[in-house]
C-alpha cells in the first residue's frame, strides 16, 4: 500500500487498535448497512467465496477478520467439522455469536478474539481460511498474510474477498463519486461513528488489487495465485494455495 490509511487522523492509537475502536462503534449497524451500500451484492460475492471453498472439501476452516460472522456461518454450508471466525473486534463478535447461537451453529462455529497478525493456532493447522474486506485493515500487510500461510496446510486454499477498483470507463469514474461522496454519506447517516465509512472508503482506494496483490502473496510464498475480478471490478476474489 502506498501509504497508511487509518480511521482516526489524529489519535495516538496505532492503526491495530483503531480499528478495533471503529468496527466496536459501528457493530450494532455493520450488518445492514453493509446490505445498503453495495445494494446486497456482497451476498453474491460470498456465495462465490463459498463455492469455491467448498471445492476443496475442507474439514477445518479459519474465517479471518470476521466481523459479525456473516462469511464463517456460510462455510457451514461446508462438510467442515469445525469452523473458527477469528476477529480483533469484540463488539464485532458478539453479534456475530449471537446470529450463530440463533441459527443452532454453536456446535461447529467458534468466534475467537485475536490478532490476524499474531494466529493463536499451530502451523500447519487449517484446511481452508478465507477473509472478507479485511485485509486492507491489517496493519502490516505482509506480516498477516505470512501467518495466514503458516496456518494454512499444505495444498490448503486461502481464499479473499476485497474491495478494489474499476479500471474501465465509465464504472471507474462512477465508484470514484460513489465511494467519495455516497458512501461516507450513508454511513454518516446509518452509524454513530461518523469517521468510518470515510475511513472504509479511502481504505479501499488505497490498498493494492489485481496483479499487485497476487505479486505480494507470491512474494509471501503462496501458490496457484488467482485474481477474479467482481461486478467490473469493485470488488476481486482472490484463491491461493501453499505447497
């Protein structure tokens, strides 16, 4: 990434525990207005996420940055035994512990509190992790996805979903107007914390996609890099493996 892009422009925090701060904040919204900003079409991206996970028949499956759990309550449509949502956020978790609770899920998905960069899992140890529009809140890029690899088994998938941007006329200029003025709009309007849909906006304008962000992971030693761009380009599926 070009540069460091974190919430709050003026807080002493680093960018690890500012956005545990700012998901906190807007937990209680985070669901619905995710629905609202890009017109429920992150559903369909999932499922995709899904289905390609699936493939690999995974037993265990480690959903990073999980946020409310929306993606890790999907992999049950898996034949995995057991499914870990692991996010940094604690406000993020317990509501998404209690969508799992109220879909009889408990058994098969546990939600963990910790650091994507810091795994408290052994190497070697998941079949399948996938992250949903999270890794452009890492705070060392490189270091999170180096642990994601020691985690993940070999010929393991590593599948991402994440924002990027459109590279051809006219839907580059239209998600420039949407993500600059719409969004943090929206966001202003739907969430007490007025700063993070600002925050989500320039996040995802600043973080590298496409072949940029396959060249980092096969720097990283990832495996069968693959980029799959979404609905032109605002959003790209990544999977990969590890030999």
């Amino acid at each position: 990434m070009s540069k460091t892009v974190t919430p709050y422009k003026n807080s002493t925090l680093s960018k690890k525990e500012q956005i545990a701060q700012m998901f906190d904040a807007i937990s209680g919204n985070y669901d619905r207005l995710n629905r609202v900003i890009s017109f429920g079409i992150d559903i369909k991206w999932r499922k995709k996420v899904l289905r390609i996970v699936a493939k690999s028949n995974p037993k265990i499956i480690l959903d990073i940055a999980t946020g409310t759990g929306d993606l890790a309550i999907l992999m049950a449509q898996t034949k995995a035994d057991k499914i870990i949502g692991l996010d940094i956020s604690a406000g993020m978790l317990e509501v998404g512990k209690q969508k799992i609770t109220d879909k009889n899920l408990s058994a098969r998905i546990e939600m963990v509190l910790a650091d994507s960069e810091n795994i408290p899992f052994k190497d070697d140890f998941f079949d399948a992790i996938t992250v949903a529009f999270g890794i452009r809140n890492f705070e060392n890029l490189e270091k999170g996805l180096a642990e994601i690899l020691r985690v993940l088994k070999p010929n393991g998938i590593f599948v991402i979903l994440e924002t990027s941007v459109p590279e051809k006329t006219p839907y580059k200029q239209g998600y420039a107007f949407y993500s600059s003025n719409i969004l943090p709009v929206i966001g202003k309007l739907f969430s007490k914390d007025d700063v993070a849909y600002g925050y989500l906006s320039e996040s995802a304008a600043a973080f590298p996609y496409g072949e940029v962000l396959n060249n980092i992971l096969r720097k990283i030693g990832f495996i069968a890099v693959v980029a799959m761009p979404q609905t032109f380009g605002v959003a790209t599926i990544y999977s990969a493996s590890k030999k």
